[in-house]
C-alpha cells in the first residue's frame, strides 16, 4: 500500500526512534505488521546504492500513523476515506490520549448528523445476527454509563 507518515509521528529507523517532520514522503507499506508497526520503504530511506550503505532501508511506523495515499477529502465535512481493519481502529483509538479520545467522539456525533441511535441498533443486532461479542457489548455499555456522569 503507497502511504504517507504523518507529521510528528513516532518513527523507528535503525535502533532508534524519533518523531517524523514530513508528511509528503511516499512509502510503500508492508502487508504485515512486525511488533505491532509497519516496515515502510521510501526512496532515500536506506537504499543500498553503489557505495553508499545504509541502514536496513525502511522505516517502522505504527498504523494509526499511515495515510494511504488514495485518501480522499469530499466536501466541507472533509470526510476522508482510508482502509482500516476493525482492530487497526481500535488500536488508534486505543493509543489516543483522553483529550483526543474526546475529539473522535465529537467528530463521530458530527458525522453521525442524528442517526447513532438506528447505527448503533444496527450493530447491536441485523436480522438476527450479530458479530457483537459480550465484551464488546459491555464497551458501549460503559462508554453509556460514563456519557451520563458529570466532572
């Protein structure tokens, strides 16, 4: 997959780790996860060229971290379209600090323009099926329970 690293990014190159500046790069991402990141191979970035070595040609980022680069910004909402996995989403969601986890709540109520409720009914149960496990249940259980409280 072509992506993009975003900007102040925390990026792993050759045994150390540093905070990525550039958001216009292009990389071609691996299919495979490796601890968790993504091995991301960018002109420049450790080719091995005729009398330069360098590195092991690739810099490991996490995917929460990655644009790919057929994202599409569509109108004033700027709603943007990448391919996650269920769990990829979870994990960013997961690695957010509370503030931010605040902000995607917001941008989801945004989004949702009035109709959560009948998505959320959606989730819970389609014509007799669901891929809602227990645990996930009781998740938006407890986000429930902690919208109500007061700080």
């Amino acid at each position: 997959m072509k992506c993009r690293i975003k900007k102040g990014a925390m990026v792993g190159q050759d045994f150390s780790q540093f905070r990525w500046g550039d958001d216009q790069t292009v990389f071609i991402a691996s299919n495979d996860l490796i601890n968790g990141r993504r091995k991301c191979i960018g002109d420049g970035f450790g080719e091995f060229e005729e009398g330069k070595l360098y590195g092991s040609g690739a810099v490991y980022v996490q995917d929460c971290d990655l644009v790919p680069v057929n994202s599409v910004a569509k109108g004033e909402d700027e709603m943007i379209k990448v391919n996650v996995t269920p769990k990829e989403l979870a994990c960013c969601f997961w690695d957010m600090v509370s503030e931010d986890q605040a902000l995607f709540f917001n941008e989801l109520g945004a989004i949702a323009k009035g109709y959560l409720s009948s998505q959320l009914e959606a989730v819970i149960q389609v014509d007799g099926l669901t891929s809602l496990t227990p645990a996930g249940r009781r998740v938006m259980e407890t986000i429930g329970e902690y919208s109500q409280r007061t700080g």
